[in-house]
C-alpha cells in the first residue's frame, strides 16, 4: 500500500474517533436544562383552615355617653370567615371571589390570584367583633377556595385553603355538579364575577 492510500484511511479513522467520542459525551444543550429544573424551588404547602378557631377579644367603650355606664366586655369569639387582599389589609381593598358556586351543600368561593409583586395578604374574621388576625400568604400562592356552612343565614367558613393552584386537588363539589337524572343539583350555576 503506498503512502498517498493510506492518507485517506487515516482521515476516516480520525473522524470516526471523533464522532465516537462526540456521541458519548453529553450534549451541551441538556446539562443547563436539567441544572435549570434542579434549581426550581418546589411550591409551597398549601395553607389549609390555619386560623384560630377562637379569638380573645376585650372590647372598651373609647367614648363614654353622659349619663350611661360604660359596660366593657372580654371574652372568647369564634372564627367566622376568611378574607384576601392585595397586599397588607390595611393598604388594600378586598379581594372579591372569581368564581361562586352555590349548590346543596352551600356556598363555595374561589380566588384567582395572579402573580403580583409583594404577593397576597389575609384575615380571619370572628363573630361578633370587629378584631381580626392577618397574615401574608406564601409568595407563590394563586389560588384560595372557601366553602361556607349551608346551615347557617351568614356566612359561616367550615372548610377553606390556599396554594398553588396546580398542585391542589380539584375541590370536592366540582365532581359533584350534577345528579343521577344528569341535572344540575339545586342552586344556581357557577358565576363568573368581575374584580
């Protein structure tokens, strides 16, 4: 075989080295990515009937009435209702639900809530008071759901939580829009309501 025969041999053999060694390296497009996914912080737990089921209270007449006796009243009040706001409750206005169902059971809200910076804020209302306890929901929160005591002739919570909205079960009473005869159970149909 003469010098010149070889050459072309040579090359071949080079490239398919080359090849070789190309093919069982990683590809550089990929290590960024799966760096990128194991660099996620995962969602947050959903925040689930977190507030206090009674509220001490002491309540004081600020400005006493000529002729009447102040009467102030301390005591324990139970938890009524929950609220939402962009923001601290006292910067913001509230959050009105996007969606309400009413259906047999009662009363059920839900907020969507888009990213916003600062994130989202809440309160745990009681009865009979005006006191209330706030609390900022995790950062990555979109999604609250309320569902309300049908017993009751107020608004009275028996269930709600807060979370990321894709990592969350579908409430209960969206499986349960219709009956055996295939007809919306008694109530009204979901209402879409503008913010």
């Amino acid at each position: 075989m003469t010098p010149a025969a070889r050459r072309p041999s040579t090359a071949f053999a080079a490239a398919a080295l080359a090849s070789l060694a190309a093919m069982a390296a990683p590809p550089a497009a990929v290590a960024p990515r799966a760096a990128a996914a194991a660099s996620l912080p995962s969602p947050s737990a959903p925040l689930t009937d977190a507030c206090p089921a009674q509220l001490a209270v002491k309540q004081t007449v600020t400005d006493p009435v000529a002729g009447w006796t102040a009467m102030n009243q301390q005591g324990s009040t139970p938890f009524l209702r929950v609220a939402f706001y962009p923001g601290p409750p006292a910067d913001g206005s509230l959050i009105v639900p996007t969606l309400e169902f009413k259906g047999q059971a009662g009363l059920h809200d839900t907020w969507d809530l888009p990213h916003r910076e600062g994130g989202y804020w809440m309160t745990c209302s009681y009865a009979n008071t005006t006191a209330t306890v706030a609390r900022k929901l995790a950062d990555d929160t979109d999604y609250c759901r309320a569902d309300y005591d049908g017993r009751f002739s107020t608004l009275v919570v028996k269930h709600w939580t807060c979370g990321v909205k894709r990592t969350m079960p579908p409430p209960p009473w969206s499986h349960a829009t219709t009956n055996r005869g295939g007809t919306r159970p008694a109530g009204r149909a979901p209402v879409k309501r503008a913010e």
